[in-house]
C-alpha cells in the first residue's frame, strides 16, 4: 500500500549516509523529552515574574488614545522565553555534544538568538530606528554563518539545478542567502505578532511540524552534529512557547513584544538552515519553507497591497491577515483559530513533501497554491478593504493600535467633510 502510494518518508537512497536500523520515535523523543520539559517548566514560571518585572519598570503597554487594552499590559514575554530557551538548549548541547566542533552550530545559535532577543527588547523598552532593528538581525545572521550555519546552502540550492558554486563564490553566495533567511524569517515573524495567542500558536504549530523532520532524521543517526543540534533547538523552543502561551491566549495578560517576536523567528530560520544543510536532499528545505507558509504569505500579500496603492512595501499599515480577517466579521478568537487551521495546513503539506514521492510533492505544491488562491480571493486578502464590518467588541479586544492609523485617517475625512458641509 505504501508503495502504491509512493510514501518515502526517509529518502535516503540518494545520500552517502550509511543506511542503519532506524530508532524508534518513542526512544528519540524520550531522548530529548527532557530538554522540552526544562524549556517549559522554567517558562511557565518566568513568564509572570517577567510580567511583574515589567511593570515594575514600566515596560507596558497603556491604553491611551485609541488602544483597546482597558489596563497596561506588561512586555517582556519575550524575555521570559529567551531564558527559558536558553537554559534548555545550553543543558541539551552539554549532554548531547561532547566535543567543540560538535558544539559549534548550537553556539551560534544560542548567540545569534540572544542578539536578535536582544535588538527586540531594546525596541520595546525605547523604540529603536529600523535601521538599527536591521543592523541587529545582520549581526544574529553573522553569529550563525561564523559558526558554520548556512555556509552550504548556496550548493544545496543550485546543486539541484546544475550548477556548481566555485569554492571561492559558494561561502559568498551561501552567506548572503543565510542573512536573507534570517532578514526574511524574523521579520516575517514580527509582522505575524498582531492578535492575543497568534503568533506564538502559529510558530508552536509550524516547529512542531519542524520537529517531525528533525525527528525522522534523528531516528536514522543522519548526522552526528545537526541531529542533536536539530531536536535540541526544536525541543526547546517547543517547550518555552507553550509555557508562555496560557498567559498570552485572548485576553493576553502579558505580551511577547519584539524581543519575543525576534527570538521565534530567529529559531524558525535557524531551522530551515539546519534543515537545508547536512539532509538527504534538497526536499527537506524546500518542505521546512512550505511549513513557514502562512507568515510567508502574510508578508508577501502585505507587500502586494502596499505596492498596488501605491505605498511603500516597508509602511506600516493595518491590513495583515488577522486584520483583513476580522473586517470580514471575524472575532479576534475566530481570527486566530482559522489562522492556526491555515498554518496547520501549511505544515501538513511540508511534511507531505518529504513523504511522498517527488512527482506527488509537485501536486501537493500545486494544491496548497490553488487553496491559498481561494482564500485568497474570497476574503479580499490582497486589497484593503474597509471596515465597516468590525463590531465594536471585536475592536475592544484588538492590541495595541491594530486599526488606530485607519480610524485616525476615517476621523479626519469626517471632519473634513463637516467643515466643507459648514462652509458651504
């Protein structure tokens, strides 16, 4: 039946990989269970002393003007994960990789995490300038590339298409591609971060689907330095968003903010690089960048937008698809539900691509692009559409200024219009 089918689950018959009797799921994950119970316990803990610490300092976010929130609502979240994440990863890279060259990707992992954690919660304490946000991201990207992340994925993208990289021209190309991943991925990750419970259930479905992969590549000892390094990452940061999110479901009780925001994304391209590099093919990366589909499209649809009215792709604006959801009626809660079933789908069709064969994974590409359009076109994702729909409860349960900019500008035509009405 499976052959009918065409599963291939592990293709390894096109490596150099010694093929060995595969592990059993039940002893990988019990394996690392451990690092993902560490990641969550201390999340669960840190998050409110993270909540309180805020407001402490005044970290928060304030109702004034027109945001929803009816009380402050602390930051920080973000930092609360990067501890509980840290801990994890530091413990699983201690008892899982032994030597200096084995420790060597995780290192720059783990700096390059801190970092761009670093840049967001800067950015939520005193608003920095998006040319030093970038700088920072460029630094994350830098720590992954010294460390020996992504110094491959040059040939593993042209490889493919017949062309070889020069010695001297793939580290280039290759480190050029891994600050695009990383440029890409966080930012992607921080556009997402909209509505109570959505970016943090989004990112928890996508690396759980992540961990499948790293998981499958566990069980058949594919490689002695980016297996370990794969679960530990995955397992980790599993382990520190679930934590976190029973304090961040609508309505939110502390915020994740862009230190929280950065840390996710910087994990997520940490592994589509270690998920491009030292696998069977080129399939798995592809697969890592289908289950990365909804904040890709979310972006992607935002730029579409910008460039159609006209704007810039960098301008803010309130038309992401948790906003465009709710203008078709959508509370925040409906909202982020169908978005979760969306990144479920995305994450169900990445993993389909590295079981199925390669003739079905072209058709399981073909119909994530015929379903994407359909939801597309039916909710009016890439126009910017009015909200005319948007119940006052629902705008009562938004963050921060989700819609301010575009009532702000509603407001003054109708004060325009009143003062012409006045005039004539």
């Amino acid at each position: 039946m499976a052959h009918v089918l065409g599963w291939s689950w592990v293709p390894l018959a096109s490596t150099a990989a010694p093929l060995t009797a595969p592990r059993s799921v039940k002893d990988v994950l019990t394996d690392y269970l451990w690092v993902f119970l560490v990641a969550m316990v201390i999340s669960l803990l840190a998050t409110p002393v993270s909540g309180r610490l805020a407001r402490s300092l005044g970290i928060v976010d304030r109702p004034v003007g027109r945001k929803v929130h009816k009380n402050p609502t602390p930051y920080l979240g973000g930092l609360a994960m990067l501890v509980a994440w840290l801990a994890a990863a530091v413990l699983g890279g201690m008892f899982f990789l032994s030597g200096p060259s084995e420790n060597t990707p995780l290192i720059g992992i783990i700096i390059g995490c801190t970092i761009a954690t670093g840049i967001g919660l800067l950015d939520d304490v005193i608003d920095l300038k998006p040319v030093i946000k970038v700088g920072g991201q460029l630094a994350a990207a830098c720590a992954l590339i010294f460390c020996g992340v992504g110094l491959k994925i040059g040939d593993v993208l042209f490889g493919p298409l017949g062309l070889t990289l020069p010695p001297s021209v793939s580290p280039v190309v290759s480190a050029a591609l891994t600050v695009l991943v990383v440029l890409a991925v966080c930012n992607s990750v921080n556009l997402l971060d909209g509505l109570d419970g959505l970016c943090s259930g989004v990112i928890v479905i996508m690396v759980g689907a992540l961990t499948v992969l790293a998981l499958t590549l566990a069980r058949y000892d594919y490689n002695e330095v980016f297996d370990p390094t794969r679960m530990i990452v995955c397992m980790a940061i599993l382990g520190a968003i679930l934590g976190f999110i029973p304090y961040n479901f609508n309505p939110a009780s502390i915020f994740m903010g862009d230190a929280g925001s950065m840390l996710l994304g910087f994990v997520a391209a940490s592994l589509f690089l270690l998920l491009g590099e030292n696998t069977p093919n080129i399939r798995w990366f592809y697969a890592a960048l289908m289950v990365f589909g909804l904040p890709g499209m979310d972006t992607a649809l935002a730029i579409f937008r910008r460039v159609r009215a006209g704007k810039s792709p960098a301008s803010p604006d309130a038309h992401h698809l948790h906003h465009q959801l709710i203008r078709q009626g959508l509370t925040v809660r409906q909202a982020v539900a169908m978005l979760y079933v969306l990144a479920a789908f995305f994450a169900l069709a990445g993993l389909m691509m590295v079981m199925l064969r390669v003739r079905y994974g072209f058709i399981v590409v073909a119909f994530v692009i015929g379903i994407m359009t359909l939801v597309t076109t039916s909710f009016q994702l890439h126009r910017m559409g009015p909200s005319d729909r948007i119940s006052d409860e629902t705008i009562r349960q938004l963050p921060k200024e989700a819609f301010s900019e575009e009532l702000d500008e509603e407001a003054g035509d109708s004060e325009r219009d009143e003062g012409e009405a006045s005039a004539g």
